[in-house]
C-alpha cells in the first residue's frame, strides 16, 4: 500500500485533491497534513473523513522536528505539497509570514523527504503545487510556458518563486524525484472568500459592496479547481521527474468584466432584477505591485499526459454559483469572527 501525505489538504485546491486520490485509490493511504488557519476547514472534507484509507494529522510544516517525525513515523512513499499561504494581499501586510509557510515549511519537506528515502528513490515522488504568479506579468499578448523566466512581483509571489527553486535544487544536487506544477486561477466549491470570486458571491448574497481594485481591468486564466485537481492526479502519476508542466483553463478574463458576468448570473439565480446587482460595483484603491496580466499555455501538459479543461467558464460559474447558494451555511461560518475583521480593514 502506498502511503501519501497531501499537504494542505483542509484548503481550498487540496481538499479536492484529497477526495480524489481517497476516493479513486483505495489502495493508497492518504495522509491530509494540514495547520487548519483560517483557510483550513474539516468540513471541506467532511464527506470522506470516515474512509478506511484516510487519515487526518493536524499539523504545522513550520516545525521542523513535528515534520522530521512524521515523516520517519509513517515512511511516506510519495508527497503532494499543497500547503501555502496564498493571498496576496494579505503577502503585502505580513510578508515574513509567507516566507516561514511558503520558504522554511518547503524545506522542512524536502529536508524530511530526503532523510527518509536517503539514495533510494525508486518509487519516490516530491510534487510541489505553485502558481503562475511566479512568472511575473504579461503584456497584452503572450503567453506563460514552462521556460518563462521568473520575475515575480508581490512577497506571496516571490515566497512561491523562492520554494520552486529549492525544490529544482534538491533535485540536481540530491537527485530528489520531483515534479512542479504552476497554476493559474482556481475557482469553484469550497473556496475561502478572499479571493475574487467567492468574495463577490457572498457580497452579491448579502448586498454589500463589489469592490474592484484600479480601473478593473487586470486580466486572469481561471481554472475549475475539479480540472486542476485531475491535473494534478495525472502529473502525480504520470508525469516526467524533474519537469515542470503549467496548468491553465485557456480562459482569460478582465476582472471588471468577470465581476458584471457574475453580476447577470447572480441575479438571475437570486431573482433579482437584472442589472441590480452591478450596481454594487465599487473602485478602490489599486494594491502595490499588482500584475496586469496572466495566461497560462497549458500545450505541454496537453500534449504529454492528454489533460484539457472538462467544463467551459460559464460552466463552472455555474457549478460554482449553485454550490455556494446551496451552502449558505458553510459560508456563514467561514466569513465571522476574523474575517470580518480582515475584510474591514482590507476593503474599508
């Protein structure tokens, strides 16, 4: 049986990540590592806790010592490495913190990888999940490839640059098995709302201000975080050591015209009159740094492993928009007490 520790796995893109390789491999056991931060939820996974092939380990990949024993305690045959801290805008207020997660805790990894599986690597794999946002920003053309030079802007996006190079190191200098995957955009259930989308759909829900940073028109390559997720299970399984493969949903979108998109879907979900919702459109100020664009040509992993998006944008917005309404709940939950206080001191 092999043995899997996905980190991050409460989060956002590593719940869905852990569902599927619980689910689809049952003679694996999955081992969901995760600190469960603000951005951390059980109930994310709630559906799978009681699998026979499942275990939970709370846990911060800080600690050194904590990481060293788990990994010496479980011999783990492979790692999914999602755990990060993600936000930028929260990067630009305490910029240390993401150097500890996303810096320190992927050494602590590949420090404890490398102890327990020492010249054997047969078998062996070390996946680290990054982001587009290593690659810096585009112009009006052009695409991101795996060969871009990195350029990044924010301390979130340099925190995440800094990681993939010391995963590239321990695999030239220690022969470490890696593989590393950028990202764009991910949307879709479970997301926490600080980011884009979910934040505008709990807005939009509770009529609250829609605000859009600048002019609006900063443009992103959103991915259904489902498709990032069977990605991710076919890099794992069957992409090359030592390679890169970026993963985008050949979907660009400006901001401003995202947010009135979902204005029209909102609304007709809602009921509401259409074009009431827009009307909650807001400009704020722009944040320091921000990145006018970024696209991601996913041809490599197209063409290596067959990976494409299942789901157009409409659809997944879709999808998206009907989980969220159906879970009113969960998203009551994870926008009290310190999310409240974020939000004001972020957007008033």
């Amino acid at each position: 049986m092999k043995r899997i520790l996905i980190t991050g796995g409460a989060g956002f893109i590593g719940s869905h990540v852990v569902r599927r390789f619980v689910a689809k491999y049952p003679d694996y056991q999955i081992f969901n590592l995760d600190a469960l931060t603000y951005a951390g939820n059980l109930e994310n996974i709630s559906d799978i806790e009681k699998a026979p092939n499942y275990t939970f380990v709370k846990g911060d990949i800080v600690d050194a010592d904590f990481i060293n024993h788990l990994f010496q305690k479980y011999q783990f045959d492979g790692v999914l490495h999602l755990a990060a801290e993600s936000h930028v805008d929260r990067s630009i207020t305490d910029p240390l913190s993401f150097v500890k997660t996303n810096v320190i805790g992927t050494m602590n990894l590949l420090n404890a990888a490398k102890a327990i599986w020492k010249d054997n690597f047969e078998g062996k794999r070390f996946y680290h999940i990054s982001t587009d946002e290593v690659y810096g920003s585009l112009g009006t053309t052009g695409l991101f490839t795996e060969t871009t030079p990195y350029d990044p802007n924010s301390p979130y996006s340099a925190s995440k640059a800094s990681s993939d190079h010391f995963v590239r190191a321990y695999g030239e200098t220690y022969g470490l098995p890696y593989v590393i995957t950028n990202c764009s955009n991910n949307y879709g259930p479970n997301h926490f709302p600080e980011k884009l989308i979910p934040l505008f759909i709990n807005n939009i829900i509770n009529n609250k201000p829609l605000p859009v940073y600048g002019d609006g028109k900063y443009t992103r390559d959103w991915l259904f975080v489902i498709d990032h997720a069977i990605a991710i299970d076919l890099v794992f399984h069957e992409g090359r050591n030592h390679e890169t493969y970026n993963i985008g949903g050949f979907n660009e979108w400006q901001n401003i015209e995202l947010v009135k998109l979902l204005c029209q879907k909102m609304d007709a979900k809602l009921g509401r009159v259409a074009g009431e919702s827009e009307k909650l459109i807001s400009y704020v100020k722009d944040r320091p740094g921000h990145d006018l664009r970024y696209a991601i040509d996913a041809s490599k992993i197209n063409s290596e492993l067959g990976w494409k998006p299942s789901v157009t944008f409409e659809e997944g917005l879709e999808l998206t928009i009907d989980w969220f309404l159906s879970n009113e709940a969960w998203l009551q939950s994870v926008t009290s007490g310190e999310y409240a206080k974020y939000y004001q001191k972020q957007y008033q």
